[in-house]
C-alpha cells in the first residue's frame, strides 16, 4: 500500500474541533467547557494529574460517552455520523485494553480493518498490506500467531494499539498508550504515534512522561480539574510554570545544543 505524503503539523483545516465540552454526572463537573483544535499532522499530548478528566474527554470524542457542547470531525457533527462512519473518522485505544479471548494476535490487530471489508480478513495479508506494516511499526510481528490472552502486559498494550492504529482513522485516540512499555518501546511507540500523524491524520495521546510529551508532541494540553489549563509547545508550558503549578512538582529541564529537551528531573516542591 502506497504511504499517504508526510503532511507538516497543523496545515490545513481541522480534523478534530471540541467546542465547551462538559459533563456533569450525579451533580459534578467532570468536564467543563473544555475547547480543543486539532490540526491534521498533529500529534498532541494530553497530560495532567490523575482524575484530570483526560479520559472523560477523549471517551466523549470515541462516542463512549454523553456530553454537552459540540464536537466535530472532518468538519461532520460527531452526533450525525452514523457508527460506520465514526469509525474510520476516529480510532480508540482505551485506557487498560484487556484481550478478553483466545485469538491470533494477527487477527486481533485485522479486527481494526473490519470497517473496511475484505482487508479485514488475516488470509488476504501481504507483506504491504497495512496491519502487516502496523504490526511491525509497533513491533508487534514476531507476535503474530501467539495467543493474545496469553499475552504479557506491554505485549497486550502494542497489540492493541497496532490494532487501533489499523483502522488508520483520521484522528487516533490512545489513552495511555505507553503505560506498562519498557523504556526502548515506550520510544518506538511515540515515534509510531509521531509518524501516523504524519501522513495526514492526527493523534491525541494521553501521556503521564512529560519529557516524552514535550520531546514527540507538537502541542501539549494540559488538564486540571475538568478544565484545559493550557495548550503549547512543552518548551513554553515549562518557561511559564504551568507544569510545574499543575502536577505540584519541581521540574528541571536540560536542553541540548539544539535546544530540544535532553532530560527532564523531577523533584519535589519545597
Ligand atoms: P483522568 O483520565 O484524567 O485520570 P478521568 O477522566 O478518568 O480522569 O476522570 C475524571 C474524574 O471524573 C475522576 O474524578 C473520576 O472519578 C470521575 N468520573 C469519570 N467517570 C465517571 C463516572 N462514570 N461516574 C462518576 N465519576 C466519574
Ligand atoms: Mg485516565
């Protein structure tokens, strides 16, 4: 399969629009008025402490979730997509995926072609078809005819999020896609994450490693208590002390002579 062009971050319109998005359940804010842009190219990192409403937001965009407010895709109201639709529009990778039953991994990942007919069948895969490349993009492919319920934990997590980036939906959702990878997968992912942005899409990615948001994403938007706190380079939200006022931490990063981040100490607040 042919690779969409390397599109640079931000141009053109919007892929994804939240627009004062709020939920309120038994008589709480989870949400509130929150309002995010998403460009296509984007990679955008959404950080903040636990019980932020990270999750709630992204659950509102899959459809998982009622909301106040508006939230729209390719320029289509998300409420007036029909589930079909929706779902090569917006791919999900929820927080804590679980492999309930024994399939193939290969077919788990070919489950994330279903919307798309006969790509979703494993005897049709090549060596281009696209859940074979996603799979090694997510260095899933040595994996492809274990079990998936006798999976480790970070084994799990790749799969599930090459099955998600399977769908090559417009805008990819992963809620903590880096949670339970060791070190050198935690950077093959983000470098997936990086490069399915780049071919056009957009990605929003719930981190909890500031460094690898400031370091892969092109935006960081920072939650606190059901609210966007701020949205910018990591370099900025760093200067100003947004990060360090929000997580309640002591933040000291390195620069290298290219002025990227080399490495980020955390501490505690005196
Ligand atoms: P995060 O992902 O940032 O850690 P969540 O979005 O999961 O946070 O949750 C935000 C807050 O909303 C938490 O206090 C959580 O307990 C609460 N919450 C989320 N979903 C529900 C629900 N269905 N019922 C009640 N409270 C909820
Ligand atoms: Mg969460």
């Amino acid at each position: 399969m042919k690779e969409a062009a390397i599109v640079q971050p931000g141009s053109g319109h919007d892929l994804l629009s939240c627009r004062d998005l709020s939920v309120r359940i038994d008589g709480q804010d989870i949400l509130q008025r929150c309002c995010l842009s998403v460009g296509n190219g984007e990679l955008i990192a959404l950080i903040g402490p636990n019980g932020a409403g990270k999750t709630t937001l992204l659950r509102c965009v899959a459809g998982a979730m009622d909301y106040s407010g508006s939230l729209s895709c390719s320029g289509k109201d998300i409420r007036a997509v029909s589930p079909g639709d929706r779902a090569a529009l917006i791919g999900y990778l929820p927080q804590n995926g679980q492999i309930h039953w024994p399939m193939r991994v290969r077919d788990v990942v070919a489950l994330g072609r279903l919307p798309f007919g006969k790509h979703a069948q494993p005897r049709n895969l090549g060596k281009d078809d696209p859940v074979t490349r996603i799979m090694r993009d997510c260095g899933v492919d040595h994996l492809s005819r274990r079990i998936a319920n006798t999976l480790s934990g970070g084994e799990r997590a790749r799969v599930l999020l090459a099955r998600a980036m399977a769908t090559q939906a417009s805008v990819l959702l992963a809620d903590e896609p880096l949670a339970s990878l060791d070190p050198r997968h935690q950077l093959s992912t983000m470098e997936a994450l990086r490069h399915y942005a780049s071919t056009g899409r957009s990605v929003v990615a719930v981190l909890h490693d500031i460094g690898m948001a400031i370091r892969f994403a092109d935006r960081v938007v920072v939650m606190q208590n059901g609210r966007i706190a701020g949205t910018g380079s990591g370099k900025d939200l760093l200067q100003c002390g947004l990060l360090e006022d929000v997580f309640r931490v002591r933040l000291e990063p390195f620069f290298d002579e290219n002025g990227r981040l080399a490495s980020l100490a955390l501490g505690n607040r005196s």
